[in-house]
C-alpha cells in the first residue's frame, strides 16, 4: 500500500533552513541562535520521521509513504523524476539517522562552545544531515547519488574544519579522492543498469519500477552493475582497496567522527546494497564479492586497531571492521541482518565516537592512550556509557551489538560461506580483544596524564553528557527488536525488514546456538587476553612488541597500504602530468610541431626575401633562365 | 518573417559600440556600455520566453536577399541548439562589462567597450546566422575584437598568444571556406543555382569523397576552435595572457563555437561522415578529457590551470555530441552552457585575485581562508560545481554525457569516467593550497574581501549554478526538439553502416536485430524514429545525403 504523504519534504526542508540560517546569518546572529537553529532543526525532522514511521508501523506489511516532488532530468526517453519514500528500510534509516543526528548535533553545542567557528560548523553539519536524508529518502539511484556525493563533500569539509594546519586539508581531499574514485564506479553502475532497461525499452531509475523490472537486467548486467555500485560503496564504507580515507578522517572534530564516519555516512554503501537487493540476488557472483570483502576487510582492519595507540584511531578501524561485518551479512544475502547491525552500530559506535570526544575534551585534545589511564573516578558518566558501548560491540549477549552480529554470522555460515564465517568469528575475538584494551588504558590502571593537565580533568556538562546517556540506552537494548526466533517476539526488526529486501533463505543447516556460542566465546576469550595483557601484567604488551618487532610495526604502520598507494598511484600520476605530459608533451611535441611549422614558413619567407635582391642584372638572368626553360619546354613536346 | 527582432539582437551592441566611441568620460563609458549590454539580454529574455518549445525549425526568421548573384542572403533564425547559447552570451558580456569596469581595465576603456561589443555583434550573429556565407562572416569577426582584446588589455607575452590565437583559428577557417565553396559549388551543379542557404546545403548529393574531406575541413576548423586535442595549445597561452573579461568571453562563449558548428554544420552537412567518424572523435575526446585534466593538475599558473581545465570539460562536450544520440547532444549542449557559466566564474575569481596581489602564481597564496572567507566561499561552489557535484549544473549535463556515450560505446564511457575523478583532484589540490594551510606571505594577511560589485558579478552567475543544477528540465526541453530533428539524418546514416555491416556479416546478425525490435538502438527503430522526425517537419523533407540508391525504401525493404 503507498501513501501520499506530502509532509515527507518537511524532513529535507527542516535542515536545509538550517543550512540557509546558519550560513547567512549565524555568525551574525551570535553563539546562542546557532546553538538553538543548528540542533533545533534536526530535532523537528526527527519528529516529522517519527511521525511518518508510526504510520508506517500501523500500515499493512509492505507499506509505503511517498512525495513527489518535481521533474528533474529529461533528455530523449531519459527521464528522472525526483521523490521521496519511506518504506520499511529507509524508515529505520531515517530515524537512525534524525534520531542518533539530533543527539549529536546537541552533543556539539558543548564539543565546539569554544570554537570561533561554530556558525560554520553547524552550516556544515546540517547540511550533513540534509544530503544523507536526500540520501535515505531518495526513490531513484540518482538522487540517491545526489546524497551521496553530498555527503562526501560534508565529510570533505568537516575533516578539514580546522583548515589551517595543512595535514587536516590534506586528509579531507584524500577522503573526497578516495570517495570520488569509488563514486565513478557508482555512476559506470548506474549507466549500467539503466542501459540494461534501455535495451528493452524500458527507460527508469526508480527502485520500485527497476525491481519490477528487473527480470529484463541480465546476469552479467546485474553482475557488473553490482561490482561497480559496490565500488562506490568500498568508497563511501570504506572497503578494501578504498578504506584509507577514514582512519585518517579522525582529524576532524569528534562530533563528526561520530555522526559521519561512525554512525551514518560510511554505512550508506550497506543501505544501496540492501536498496537493490534485487539486483544482488540476481548476481550471486557480484554477492560473494561483497561479502569476501566484508569480511577480509573487517578481520583485517581489525588487526590495526588492535595496536593503534590513538584512541580515535582504534575506534576509526573498528569502525572499517564492523562495516566489513554488515557487508559480509548482505554479501550472504541476510540484509535485514546487515541493516540491524547498521542500526545498532550507530548506537554503540556513535556513543564511542562521542565518549572519547568526552576523554579527550577534558584532556584538552589529548588523544594518545599512552597519556590516559585511571580517567574511571574522575569521568563516571563517560565510563559507564563508553563500558556499556564497549559491551554492546563486543557482542556480550543482551547488549545490542549480540544480537546484530550473530545475525550476520549466523547468514554468513547458513549461505554457505564456511570460511568468510570463520574470519567473521575470529574478528569477534579481535573485537574483543581492542576494544577492552581501550578500556582499559583509558579508564584503568595507573594514571599517564601529563601532570599540568592532571588538575582540570572534570566531567563534560549536560549538554554533552545526556546524548551519552540517551545513546547508552538505545546501545543496551536496541537489539532487543529482533531477538532470536522463539523468544518472546522473536526476530521483529527482520519481519518488518522482509516486504522490502525479502527472506534470508539459508543453503546450509546450523544451528543458530552453536554459532553463537562459538562467537561469544572467541569475543570472551578477546576479553579475557586484553585483561591479562593491559591490567594483570602490564608489561606483557611491550615485551609481546619487542619480540614480534616485524609484525608489530607492520600493524603499527597500517600494513603501510598508504605508502603503497603513494607509490604505484600517487606519484606515477604527478611524474606523468608534470613530467611527462606538461614538459613533454605539450610544450615540446605539440607546442614544438606548431612552432616548427612556424619557424618553416618563416624560413621560407626569409629565402624568398633573399632572391630579391634589387639588381636588375640578377632579374634578368633569372627571365633568361626561365625563358630558356619554356622554349627547352615546347621543344621538348614538339620532339617528342 | 517576424519584426527583426534577431537583428536588433545582433546589432544593437554595435550601436553601443559606435556610441561608445564618442564618449570621453571613463566612468559614463563604462556605464553606457553596461547600459547597452543589458538591451540584447532583455531580448535574449524575451526570446527565451516567447520561444515555442515544441517547434523543431527556425524560430522568428528573417531572410531577405543580400547579393543574389551568388545566392547570398541575410538569413536568420534561432532555433533550440541556439537559444540558450544565445542568452549566455548576452549574459556573459553584460557581466564581463560590469566587472571591467571594476579596476579591472585600467587603460583605454573606451576601447576596451568598443571591441567587447563589436564581438558581441559577431558572437550572436554566428550563432544566428542560418547562410552559410553570413555564418562565416560573422566567424570571422568575432577573431578581431579577440585579438586586440588580448594584444592590448592581456598580460605578459601578450602579442605572442594573441599572433597565435588568430593563426591557429585561421588555419581552420580558410580550409573551411574553401570547403563551403566547393559545397556551393555542388549545390549548384544539383540544383541549379548558387546558394549558402542552409536548409537547402543541407540535401546537396555528394559522393563520399567530398563528404569526406569537407567533413574534414569543417572540422578541423571547428576542432581547433573547440579545441580539441591536439590542437589545444593556443588556449592556454590566449587564456593565460588575456585580460580577465576575454577570457571569459573566450572560455564562455568563444569555444563553444567550435561544437555548435559541429551540431549546426559539419554533422548535420556531412551525416554519413560523421557516423563514420564516431570512434575516431570518440578517442579524441576521451584523450582530451584525461589529458587535460592531467595537465591542468601540475600547473603553477591558477590561469593556465583553469585553461587546461576547459580542454578537459570540452573533451566531455565533443564526447556528448559524438555519442550521436538525444542524451548526449542535449547533454552536450547544456554541459556548453555549464563550462560557460562556472568556467566563467572562475576566471573572474581569479582575475579578482590577480587584481589583489598582481600575481597568478599558486605558491603565491595559502591560507587565504582567512583573511578572505567570501571570496573563499564563493571559490568553493563554483569549484564543486565545476566538478560536477550532483545538484549542481555541472552534473546534468555530465551524467547525460556519459548515459549518451555509454549507450554509444561503453568503453568510452569507462575511460571518461576517470575525468571526473581527476577534475575533482585538481580542483581541490588547488584550492587546498591556495585556501587552506598557514598564511605563507604576510602580504596575503591583508587582502580585502570581495567588494559590493564582484558579489554583484558572482551572485547570477551562483543563482544560475543552482538552478540549472536542480531544476534543468526547462532549458533541456526547449533544445530537445532541434536535437531530434539534428538527429534524423543521422540515424538514417546509421542504419545504413549497420545493414552494410549486417550484410557483410551475413544474415546472423541481421537476425539479432528483428530480435529486438523494441530495442531504441536497433536499426528498425531507428528507422522508425527518424521517419517519424521527418515527416513532422517541413523543410527537412527531402534526404539529407541522396547516394546511389533510395534510401528510405532500401531500409524498409528489408
């Protein structure tokens, strides 16, 4: 059933008069209207999401809500219409992203009360939420990508807030490179599914008339329109080989951390492949590609942050590791699983994103987990809220993050993928392991702080502390929505999931109890090492580093992929444009053949000049020559 | 034959050039020639306004005999290719103006007024003129006013850029006018009589040969105009030595000549050519999308970056028109308008700053955020909407070049997608070093912002960024119709390479077809829909290209 629901635009409208207000007038207007505007905006659209997912609640299965809004491209059959529609997936989308946006958004009114910049930096942020909304509630792919690009450029913009120091400039172009390289891929996708549908005539980009359509999409169309899409999602979610950006995305201020590259934006690439899981079940290759980067890449980004010493590092990689997750769970077609754990991941990860902004605010900027330790006593509301996130992540059963996570390794090995599983089940244990090592560094042991700041460590204000707080409750029971079949009422997130991306249909028989087992012992046994290692023996760490040098810098440095990138990409690149094409090319081929033919015509006027020498004894001998020549001419053709 | 409305468009800037010769005072100067300006952009308003977007032909045509001798007449017309570059134009000189007059041009104003507006004369006059012999007219005096413009007002090797300007563009030219006289010359011997009137050029029979080489005379004239590469390296020497409003108009409007002849003249003319010649300017304009995004990326000139930038986005706009199918052109045409209106706007965003600190030179600045936030800011958007970023103008007309080409030759496609990753690395590598980062001069300290006029410049120029971001579908219908009926000669030249092929290869293939004959791109289709545009105009009745045979029955034989 599809509904009119014209207050749908009110969700966009909302933070683009935010976008407007503070852009225009925020610095002018002062400090206290952009506090209230900035925050303000997103707490309407939160209602106006809120209201349009009740009615979604009390619609049959399958319900929709959707806006037109206006013709936007048309050339030749080629036409794209612009609406909005919230059906069940992007109505849990919509609300994580107003709901966990609005807490954020308030949280930053204590995270920058410092900052001169502030007008800016809520022009930024809601414009943030304006293009991922465009993003969620889009009904075609293109104004889909209309969000997504536009999120990049927030991202962009936000990780070089603090513009002058240039290592910030130079993270953010990176992230928007990096991002754009993904994004091409996106728009080859795009091209592909729509000359797919052109060759039989059928001219659309919408979702639902692409699903009802999608029988005429080839297997190797589907194919190759999946991998491709799927590399903007690499981009966006930060995959391997495109996962670089992020990590080095920290620079900017943690609000952000939180809300774009933990929370919303960098799931947008699980979001489109649940968007057009019809697609993905068409192309089974292009599937297990997706879930095999998923989860490489969260095993393997999971051994970065298990030395990192950058608090916001460790969660930037466990962010990159818990993406690969929900890619491994649509990659294995359980994307209702896949969108649980994008859900209960922006609870749990955004509320870590925003308690270390809570460390390092009251160490003045501090970030270095070598110079923290005992903060326990001295920050009770950010500890307990951080401990219970750190509990949510690391899957300890209750917790949000169990139910989500043993979902997806549940779909992982019940479609077959014995050994993405076993990775999956592993990282578990690394999860473990990282997490309550930032724990413990930061809140326990022995005090590391610099002694001058050691004075005015001081809890955050309420401003800040009450999303911790509202976010700490949503990450102890958010998961409670899709419990284990049988229990209570059972897997509601994934019934209510199912009109929209259908059932997982399992190849292979387990038991979910088993799995689960095994997962949550790996997590304990993670647990229990880092225990060991940060609070029972201390020195272990170190000695471990020691020993293990080679391996130990080699995960300290990232598996120096950056460098790696420099080399084969980077630098070839500026030594072919300046190098090769600008001095060579150009001005010596092209510029030099121009230039030649000049300097030819030039010569030949300089010979001609030459002949004209003003001595009418040389004039005439050239007539006598050249009367001999016309005679010797006729002659020649009388003879002949 | 409506009331001359075109030509008071075309000469009335003329009339302010005569008027403003005999003015003595600066200031009255600069503001009469504004004055001027605005009268053809009120028309060009008009125009848009009362233009019937549902007509494929010539719009309020005018055509009187000039020298009936040799068939010459004054014919004119606007059409939808010609519309919007038309209303560009008229925007772009009167925004060029109210900038100049800004500091910008500092000696011989009166001058300086003088010749923008006789190019002006010449610009929409080459875009309305619908006889051949007029068209070339007008072509060539758009070249004068360009060459004193930079040898006078222009910067550093000035004289050398502005030698080389007029030399790359006349090597073209005269090939092409040898090529329109032998055109006439043909349409003589079929028709009987001499004439430059289009339409009738348009059904001149030519064996292959001579489509061939005029084709090539055309568009070499037209390539090198574009430019195309290789032969670009006139514009960045022209762009970088020019004063900021001639390289405006130069980026803006000049270049956009050489693909509007493309579409008005060496395609429509030579249609069997042109499908003959898709993958050769296929590769061009792929190689000119990445090479000058490459070296664009290296320059330490802001100027010479932009130029290199524009080799790039034409690559794009050739690569649209060659795609030879209704996304591409429209595509093309309104990536025409997009290059013209944030190209533009960069150049007088950097001729602001040039006019700041006297120098060019990126490792010059750094840090100007600061000092500068509006300036910083407008940078900023015209920047991502010179990178395409959806919602913005850019975009539109990207993406529809690349459906266009994808449904051409995918491969293409694939090689053209890397521009806009490199656009976007440019673009921002530049604006990181000249905005971001420590202040590294003292001196960039204490610039001062924007002042009320520059916002003035930048402020239509933003408008139109967004509105032709989000809501293009207005401009895009009107040139629709004109685009079609471009495209009907071109498709029936397609479907005779197809079945020329398909014969060649036996009857296999020519199955495939009858398979899919809902297809858009099967040859039936395209049959039909090229019967369909030429029975619903007029003057286009007849077959553009009259070879040995029927075509049309041949086609439908089969």
């Amino acid at each position: 059933m599809n509904v009119e629901f014209a207050a749908l635009a009110l969700i966009l409208v909302f933070p683009a008069l935010g976008v407007i207000f503070n852009l225009f007038f925020g610095a002018r207007l002062g400090r206290g209207a952009v506090n209230l505007v900035g925050p303000g905006v997103m707490f309407l659209a939160f209602a106006v999401s809120t209201w349009a997912f009740v009615k979604i609640l009390a619609m049959p299965a399958g319900g929709a809500l959707y806006c037109p809004l206006w013709r936007w491209i048309e050339a030749g059959s080629f036409h794209v219409e612009l609406g909005l529609r919230v059906d069940a997936l992007s109505g849990v989308m919509v609300m994580v992203v107003t709901g966990v946006g609005s807490f954020i958004h308030l949280y930053s009114v204590g995270y920058m009360a410092h900052d001169e910049d502030y007008a800016r930096f809520f022009t930024y942020m809601n414009l943030f939420a304006l293009s991922m909304l465009i993003l969620v509630l889009a009904d075609n792919i293109l104004m889909m990508f209309v969000g997504w690009e536009g999120v990049g450029l927030c991202s962009y913009l936000l990780i070089a807030f603090w513009y002058t120091n240039p290592e910030f400039a130079y993270n953010g172009r990176k992230a928007f490179i990096v991002n754009r390289i993904g994004d091409a891929g996106f728009v080859l996708g795009i091209l592909t599914i729509l000359s797919a549908l052109a060759h039989h005539g059928v001219w659309t980009l919408n979702f639902v008339e692409i699903q009802s359509h999608a029988g005429l999409i080839g297997t190797t169309a589907a194919t190759a329109a999946g991998l491709l899409l799927f590399l903007g999602a690499t981009g966006k979610s930060a995959q391997i080989p495109l996962y670089v950006w992020l990590p080095d995305a920290m620079v900017g201020p943690t609000p952000v951390s939180a809300l774009i590259h933990a929370a919303t934006m960098v799931t947008a690439g699980v979001y489109m492949v649940a968007r057009l899981n019809f697609l993905y079940m068409l192309a089974p290759d292009a599937m297990a590609v997706v879930a095999t980067i998923g989860a490489l890449t969260a095993f393997f980004a999971g051994t970065i942050a298990i030395v990192q010493p950058d608090i916001k590092r460790v969660l930037a990689y466990s962010t990159v590791s818990q993406l690969g997750y929900m890619f491994l769970g649509v990659g294995s077609g359980a994307f209702a699983a896949g969108i649980f754990h994008v859900m209960t991941h922006a609870f749990f990860k955004g509320l870590l994103f925003l308690c270390a902004g809570s460390v390092i605010h009251a160490l003045e900027g501090e970030q270095d987990m070598n110079k923290m330790g005992a903060l326990r006593k001295r920050l009770p509301i950010t500890f307990w809220t951080m401990f219970i996130a750190t509990l949510a992540i690391t899957a300890v059963p209750g917790f949000s993050g169990y139910f989500s996570k043993d979902l997806i390794l549940e779909g992982a090995y019940e479609s077959g993928h014995f050994w993405l599983w076993l990775l999956g089940a592993i990282t578990a244990g690394v999860t473990g392991f990282y997490m309550f090592r930032l724990i413990f560094m930061t809140f326990f042991g022995e005090s590391r702080v610099e002694a001058d700041k050691l004075h005015h460590v001081h809890e955050s204000p309420p401003v800040m502390t009450i999303p911790l707080i509202v976010l700490a409750v949503f990450a102890a029971i958010g998961g409670w929505v899709g419990l284990p079949e049988g229990l209570l009422w059972g897997d509601a997130f994934a019934r209510f999931l199912s009109p929209v991306v259908g059932n997982f249909k399992p190849a292979v028989e387990a038991s979910p109890a088993m799995l689960s087992a095994i997962a949550t012992g790996l997590g304990g046994l993670g647990i229990l090492l880092a225990y060991v290692c940060y609070l029972r023996m201390p020195g272990l760490p170190v000695i471990a580093a020691w020993r293990a040098k080679a391996l130990y810098d080699l995960l300290l440095e990232k598996y120096r992929i950056d460098e790696l990138y420099n080399l084969i990409v980077t630098r070839p690149l500026f030594f072919i444009s300046d190098q090769v094409l600008n001095r060579g090319v150009d001005r010596m081929v092209i510029d030099g053949a121009a230039n030649g033919a000049g300097l030819v015509v030039e010569a030949g006027g300089e010979a001609a000049r030459r002949a004209e020498t003003g001595n009418v004894q040389h004039y005439a001998f050239v007539y006598l020559l050249g009367v001999i020549g016309i005679v010797a001419y006729y002659l020649y053709l009388v003879i002949r | 034959m409506s009331g001359g409305i075109l030509t008071a468009l075309i000469f009335f800037p003329l009339l302010g050039a005569a008027f403003v010769l005999m003015l003595s005072d600066e200031r009255a100067t600069w503001n009469s020639a504004f004055i001027f300006s605005l009268v053809p952009l009120a028309i060009s308003f008009y125009l848009f306004a009362a233009f019937d977007p549902h007509e494929a032909g010539y719009q309020f045509v005018e055509q009187y005999q000039w020298i009936p001798q040799f068939g010459i007449s004054y014919h004119l017309g606007i059409d939808g290719i010609s519309l919007l570059l038309v209303l560009l134009t008229t925007i772009l000189i009167s925004l060029s103006l109210l900038y100049s007059g800004g500091g910008d041009i500092d000696h011989r104003p009166r001058e300086f007024c003088f010749f923008l507006l006789v190019l002006e004369t010449g610009l929409l006059g080459a875009l309305l003129a619908v006889d051949l012999f007029l068209f070339y007219v007008f072509w060539e005096v758009m070249l004068i006013p360009m060459y004193f413009l930079i040898g006078i007002w222009g910067h550093g090797r000035k004289i050398y850029a502005a030698v080389k300007f007029v030399l790359f563009t006349m090597v073209g030219s005269l090939l092409m006018l040898v090529a329109i006289l032998y055109l006439v010359a043909a349409a003589k011997h079929a028709f009987g009589r001499l004439s430059f009137d289009l339409p009738l050029l348009y059904q001149v029979p030519l064996t292959q040969t001579e489509a061939r080489w005029m084709f090539a005379a055309f568009a070499l004239a037209f390539a090198i105009k574009v430019p195309m590469w290789p032969v670009h390296t006139w514009l960045p020497d022209a762009h970088t030595e020019a004063p900021t409003a001639g390289s405006v108009i130069l980026a803006g409007i000049m270049l956009k000549m050489g693909t509007y002849g493309f579409l008005r003249f060496a395609i429509p003319l030579f249609p069997a050519v042109a499908v003959e010649a898709v993958p050769l300017f296929l590769a061009l304009a792929v190689i000119g999308i990445i090479y000058g995004a490459l070296v664009a990326m290296t320059q330490p000139d802001l100027k010479r970056l932009v130029a290199y930038s524009s080799v790039s986005h034409l690559g794009f706009v050739m690569l649209g028109i060659f795609a030879l199918n209704p996304q591409g052109i429209d595509g093309a045409i309104y990536q025409m308008l997009n290059h013209g209106v944030s190209t533009g706007a960069l150049f007088l965003l950097v001729g602001m700053l040039y006019l700041r600190r006297h120098t060019r030179e990126i490792s010059e600045f750094g840090g100007l955020w600061k000092s500068v936030p509006i300036y910083a800011g407008l940078f900023m958007f015209v920047m991502l909407s010179s990178a395409g970023l959806p919602g913005l103008n850019g975009f539109v007309g990207e993406f529809l070049i690349m459906l266009g080409t994808y449904l051409r030759s995918w491969p293409a496609a694939a090689f053209a997608v890397s521009g806009i990753v490199l656009g976007a690395l440019y673009l921002l590598w530049t604006y990181e070093r000249v905005m971001f980062g420590p202040v590294t001069h003292a001196v960039n300290q204490t610039i001062r912002d924007l002042n009320l006029r520059e916002i003035a410049v930048m402020t239509p120029l933003i408008a139109l960024m967004l509105f032709m971001g989000l809501y293009p579908a207005p401009l895009i219908s009107r040139m629709q119709p004109s685009v079609e009926r471009m495209l009907a000669g071109v498709r029936i030249e397609q479907v005779r390479l197809e079945q020329k092929s398909h014969q060649q290869a036996g009857g296999i293939a020519r199955r495939d077809t009858e398979k899919q004959a809902d297809s858009p791109f099967s040859a039936r289709a395209a049959l039909r829909a090229a019967r369909e545009s030429f029975n619903g105009t007029d003057r286009w009745s007849a077959q553009p290209y009259s070879g040995d045979r029927p075509l049309i029955e041949t086609a439908s034989a089969k």
